[in-house]
C-alpha cells in the first residue's frame, strides 16, 4: 500500500512540474500576451468599434489577446484583472466601468511587474500605480458642447442630460462640462439622469415620460449617439420637431458614422467625436515598452467635433468606425 501511495505521489509531482514547465514554456514561445478589462460586449456602436480595433491590431502585431467583459459590475471587472494578473499576462489594459477603486488591481499588478495601461477611460490612479494612459478627456469633450450651444445665442436654454453610465469618467467629464456650463451661462437643466448601461431604449424611456409630464426643453445633451438616437425617437413620436430647423437642439457623442449620416441630414445638431480606435495606438505603446523606450505616461486623443451647418458627405465618407 505504502508503494502504491508514493507511486501516485510521485506522478502528482511529475505532473505539476510538466504543467509548471508548460506555463513557462508558454511565456517562452516570444508570443506578447495582453490581458483586456473591456467594459461591455454590446455595450454601445462606440464600444463595439472599440474592442474590434483592439482584437484586429492585437491580432496583427502577433500579441496574445486575453480579453474580458466586466458586463456592468465593477466588482467582476476588479476579479478579471486580479484573475489576469495571476496568470501572468505581459500587460494589463484596464478600461474601466467606474474610475474609482481600481488601487488594489493597480498595486497587484505593479508588484507582479506587469504594466498597466488605461485606455479609453480615465482611472483615479496616482502615476506610480500606472504605466501609461490612452484616453479621451471627456470633460473637455463636453467643453465643446457647451462652447457650441453658448454660441446658438438662444433666448432660453432648457436642456435634458442623459447621462452615460454613472461613475465612468465618461460620464463623469461630460456631465461635469454641461452642469458647470449651465451654471455659468444661467441655463436650465430640466432633467439630468444617467442611463445604466448608456442604453438607447432607456434614454428613449426617460424622453417619452418627460413629454408626457409636459415639461419643457429645448435642448437634448446625450452622452453618446445611441442615447441620442432614442431620444430623437421619443420626439418623433411626439410630434417634436429637432435638429438643424427643429425646435430642439440635440447634441449626441461618439461620431459613430451611422450618427454623422444624422448630422449631415440635420437630425442631430452636433456630434463630440471620442474616437474608440485605440488598438493600433495600444500595439505602438506596447512595442515601444518592449524595446525599452521611453513612452509618454499620460495621452489624450486627438477628437474633432462635427456641426450639422459645416459637415459635408465627404467627411462622413472618410470616417472609419
Ligand atoms: O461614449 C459610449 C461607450 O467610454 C467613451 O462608452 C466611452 C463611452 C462612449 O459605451 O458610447
């Protein structure tokens, strides 16, 4: 018995060390392996352009993509991470849900020697907790907004905010832009609720129900183009007009190019662009950390913003997402 018991003892042992040698071996094979907190999988055209651009670039520079959807629960995004770091990725993408709580992830990875990246939103980490940061300045996103409607030079100003989902920085930027905006130039926020999910049916809810209360506006900011889509259906149910000669200004973000197409027919006044193709700019990040070259910590995006007065159909021809 005693033999027998030492025998599968041994074997236990054998196998753990090929499964080590294995692991090891995997990390050998050269191969770059990233592991993505993505937020959702069919969260917005926006976050569906945005992962295609990581999986394709990825794909195309040779890396290993080990990519997770957090599906609206921080808490599940914060165990992904934890979970990629275990499992020794090269590098760690964080695009976060919420921008707060992400210390424990960020110090974890940091003593795991495994570089952290933000990309698309902003985390509240401080610059020892992170490697480098691809992301939009969403406040100054909203900054334009408000810029532009300052410069409509309306009599009144009665605005209705659907917010993206609440706690991304996201939202976060953009609803600090127009609330700030509103204040300073004595406008009127009539309504102002974050939609879970940045969901185009819940936005188209929320903009039915107010009609039907009979409460007043004159402007939609919706914080992305599918939540602008739905409000433009509620009005049309309602008989409201919008737009470049509506009775409501309606200012969406995302640029989406299906959105452009409304900007150029006059249905949407105003379009923030946030651009979601960051995969190429996260493989040139990468290949620059493995040479050992001195990257630029912290890089917003370049975005334009698109007004239905100015666009043209060639722009919209030319846009890639
Ligand atoms: O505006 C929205 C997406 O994080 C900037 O998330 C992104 C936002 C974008 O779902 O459409």
């Amino acid at each position: 018995m005693k033999k027998l018991v030492s025998m599968v003892l041994a074997l236990m042992l054998v196998f753990s060390l090929v499964a080590c040698d294995a692991k090891d071996k995997a990390k050998d094979d050269g191969k770059i392996t990233v592991g993505v907190v993505q937020t959702n999988a069919n969260e917005s055209d926006w976050r569906t352009a945005n992962t295609k651009s990581m999986n394709e670039a990825f794909a195309a520079a040779g890396f290993e993509t080990k990519m997770v959807f957090g599906e609206g629960d921080h808490a599940k995004q914060i165990a992904q991470a934890q979970q990629l770091i275990q499992e020794e990725v090269d590098y760690l993408v964080i695009l976060g849900l919420q921008s707060a709580g992400w210390e424990d992830v960020a110090k974890a990875a940091k003593e795991a020697g495994i570089p952290l990246i933000m990309a698309d939103r902003e985390l509240e980490l401080s610059e020892d907790l992170y490697t480098a940061m691809v992301c939009s300045d969403f406040e100054a996103e909203g900054v334009k907004a408000v810029d532009w409607l300052k410069a409509q030079n309306m009599d009144t100003v009665d605005i209705v905010v659907l917010g993206g989902d609440t706690g991304s920085s996201a939202q976060l930027g953009r609803s600090k832009a127009i609330e700030e905006g509103a204040a300073t130039n004595g406008w009127n926020i009539v309504f102002n609720q974050n939609m879970k999910g940045w969901d185009e049916t819940l936005a188209k809810q929320a903009v039915t129900d107010l009609i039907a209360s009979g409460k007043e506006f004159n402007v939609i900011y919706a914080e992305n183009d599918n939540m602008a889509r739905g409000a433009c259906d509620a009005m049309d149910a309602a008989g409201i007009t919008y737009g470049k000669d509506g009775d409501v200004k309606v200012i969406a973000f995302d640029a989406n190019k299906w959105a452009l197409e409304k900007v150029l027919a006059g249905e949407f006044n105003l379009d923030i662009e946030c651009n979601p193709l960051h995969g190429p700019r996260l493989v040139s990040l990468i290949q620059s950390l493995e040479k050992g070259e001195k990257v630029e910590k912290n890089v917003y995006v370049e975005e334009e913003m698109f007004d239905a007065e100015t666009i043209t159909q060639a722009i919209v021809d030319a846009r890639s997402y």
